[in-house]
C-alpha cells in the first residue's frame, strides 16, 4: 500500500508540473520557459491564479498522498526508508544472495533476507530490524574444509552434532523467543566455496515436529561482512568493520608504499556517526605500530580517510587486496571458536576479573543462549553480558547464575 501512495503521489505531482507549463505556454513563451523550473512555476500560478490553481491544487493532492506513502513506509520498513533518504538506490548495486528455500520455519513460509557463515556460525535472517523476525542458526562443529563443508546428521547422532538455534519475534513481544536442539534432528548441509567471499551449496534440515520447521533448497552465504558490487569492487558505503579494515589496509599500503600491512585491532567505530576518530594498530612488515586516523563517510565514495590522496602501488609491489586476505583468514578460522575446557561457572565467580572482556557463550535452563563480551558481575551476582549487532545500538544480558546450565569460554 505505501508503495502505491508513493508512486501515486509522484504521478499526481508530475502532471501538476505538466499541467502548469502547458497553462504557462498558452500565456506566452517567456511563462512558458520559466515554468520548467519549479519555483518560477508557483510564481505563475500565483500571477496567473485562474489558469493555475487547478494545477496547483493537483500537485499538493500529490505531496500529501507522497508524504502518506512514505510516513506508512517509515513505520513499517526503516531500513528501507533510510536507504530511499540516503541515496542509495542511486549507488551501483550490490550482487544479491541467491537463496531459494521451500518449507516452513515456526510453521510459515521463510524468506531469509540475510545468510552468513562467519566464526562457524551459518545465519539465515527474515526482516533487516535490529531483531529479526525470524531466524536460523547452526553452530558448526570444528575441524570443517575450507573449500568444502559437508554434514549430514540424523536423529540418533550425538557425536560431533551442530547446535540449531531458531527465533521468532511476535507482534506482541518485545524481545524474540528463541530455541535450540543439540540432538534430535535432521541436517544435510553441503557448502562450496564460491569467489569472492562466499559459500553456496544446498541445506535440508527438519526439525521434530512441535517446532514447525522443515526446510529444504539451495542456499548462499557470506562468509565475512564485506559486500561487493556487481562490477566486483568492495562497497564501502556497507557499515562493518570488515569494510572500515578493507578501507584502512588500501590506505595504508598506498601511504607508505609498503604492500605488507595488516590491521589487528581497530577502536572508535560509531556508525551513527558521519566523521570518526579510529586507533588503529598495525603491522607493517616486522613493525607493529599505532595509529590514530580520521575518516568520513562520503555521499558518493562511501568510507574512507581524510587527507587520502595518495596512488596506487606500483604493480610490482601489489599484494593482493587487504578483503581477499580477509576472506582467506576467515575461511581458515570458519569452523566454531575454540572453547576453553578448564573454565566453569565457579571459576569466574572466583575471579571475575581475570575474565572480563572476554566471549561468553551462556545457557540458561529455559534453553536460551547468549553469546557475548563478559561486562563483570553487578552487586547482586548476576552476569553481565554485552552483545554487539550491527548498526547503532547493543543488546546487554543480566543473568542470575542459578538461571545458567551451561557456560562456555570462547577463544
């Protein structure tokens, strides 16, 4: 319905302008010219009222229909909005995922909007909100190829079997609800590599039956967070790190002529934010330096330094670029982080300290799970833990520790 109105409304406003240059150039040519350009054109009807109210009239029905369309737009699809408001529909656009899947997730249809493979972690994402209207998650297990990865998993298997997590946020719920199954299902999941940055094969996988979930067909995943465009360069008007890094690593073999540079850490990203202040710590051949830089988010070019002006590498000191040795370590590290096996609840209730800022992954006996940067426990001995999603904003957890079953130290 907002798509009509929207379209209704800029019709409405095109035949106004029309309209009013025709009314004009039956007054005389000079009306006529000055018409073609909006404001002289509202100055005529203004001189000429009887000839251009009609006109005039039209063209506001079309700003309020307009307005209607993109107000229903707003509420309903923000992200969407913020794309039309932002110009990007006018950027060359990105290579879409093909993923086509036939069945139901929590008994409807699912249409995942999002996939990724990233840190052994396969996501498939319904809705582009901070929450997702529904969602699939398979922890893998480790040890999976990098070119290849192939798991098939019946019922009765207990040895070595993913963690499937599925979500859903109501209409009337705040928060999504969220399961997970360690046994008991069916899976058969064969993924290859596909150039740039992701894996493409094909996923089956049914659920016992009071989960409503049986899905089956061809799937495909990113495997870091960069996107590309169709003509095969990196878009860095996408917000993530992995594009902030991608950004910085070109800058910085460009600066210093020195194609051997890698980014380890970076602090100070704020993607609300038009201009930013990073610390970067780099190394540069044998060298690991900090450096602080400035960098902006422009209009056309998307992310990048200011002050930028340095040229390309020669050719025979390029490398190759700094998102396909990205792509390359995060295929080497794809399958689950490695889990810590001398840790347990009751060593961090002993030693809180020693273990805060580092990845939690917590289940709670309802069967839910948290995963995120350990904040430290508050006065009343509950956890805190900190969850980053991309775009603005963060999830924060508190848990009491009698609520937790299982706890795990990711490394």
């Amino acid at each position: 319905m907002d798509a009509l109105l929207i379209l209704g409304g800029l019709l409405l406003i095109m035949l106004c302008l029309v309209w009013l240059s025709l009314r004009a150039f039956s007054v005389s040519v000079g009306w006529g010219i000055a018409s073609l350009v909006p404001p002289l054109g509202l100055a005529f009807a203004w001189r000429h009222w009887s000839r251009g109210r009609l006109p005039l009239f039209i063209g506001a029905l079309g700003c309020v229909v307009l307005f209607s369309g993109l107000s229903q737009l707003a509420s309903r699809d923000t992200e969407r909005m913020r794309a039309i408001l932002s110009l990007r529909w006018l950027q060359p656009p990105q290579a879409q995922l093909q993923t086509t899947l036939q069945g139901q997730l929590w008994g409807e249809k699912f249409k995942p909007e999002q996939g990724e493979l990233i840190n052994g972690v396969l996501r498939l994402r319904e809705g582009r909100d901070f929450f997702a209207r529904r969602e699939l998650l398979i922890r893998l297990p480790q040890g999976v190829e990098e070119q290849t990865l192939r798991l098939d998993i019946l019922p009765q298997d207990h040895v070595d079997v993913p963690v499937v997590e599925i979500s859903r946020l109501l209409p009337e719920q705040n928060l999504p609800e969220a399961h997970h199954l360690e046994q008991g299902y069916t899976l058969h999941l064969h993924l290859q590599r596909k150039a740039p940055n992701r894996m493409v094969g094909d996923l089956h996988l049914a659920l016992p039956a009071p989960y409503q979930t049986r899905l089956t067909g061809r799937v495909e995943l990113f495997t870091d967070h960069l996107r590309y465009r169709e003509d095969g360069q990196v878009d860095t008007h996408f917000d993530s790190e992995d594009t902030v890094l991608h950004v910085i690593g070109d800058y910085l073999q460009r600066r210093f002529v020195q194609p051997e540079v890698e980014v380890l850490s970076i602090s100070g990203l704020d993607w609300s934010a038009q201009y930013l202040d990073v610390h970067v710590r780099v190394k540069m051949g044998a060298r690991t330096v900090r450096l602080p830089l400035k960098m902006q988010k422009h209009p056309n070019h998307g992310w990048q330094v200011l002050g930028d002006r340095y040229p390309e590498l020669p050719v025979t000191a390029t490398r190759p670029p700094a998102s396909v040795q990205l792509n390359e370590q995060r295929l080497r590290s794809i399958a689950s982080p490695q889990v810590s096996s001398d840790f347990s609840l009751e060593r961090l209730q002993a030693a809180p300290g020693d273990f805060t800022n580092r990845r939690l992954r917590v289940q709670t006996l309802r069967g839910h799970v948290a995963e995120g940067v350990f904040l430290g426990l508050d006065e009343e001995g509950r956890m805190q833990i900190r969850q980053v999603r991309r775009g603005p904003g963060e999830v924060r957890f508190s848990l009491a520790t009698q609520e937790i079953q299982r706890i795990e130290l990711l490394q």
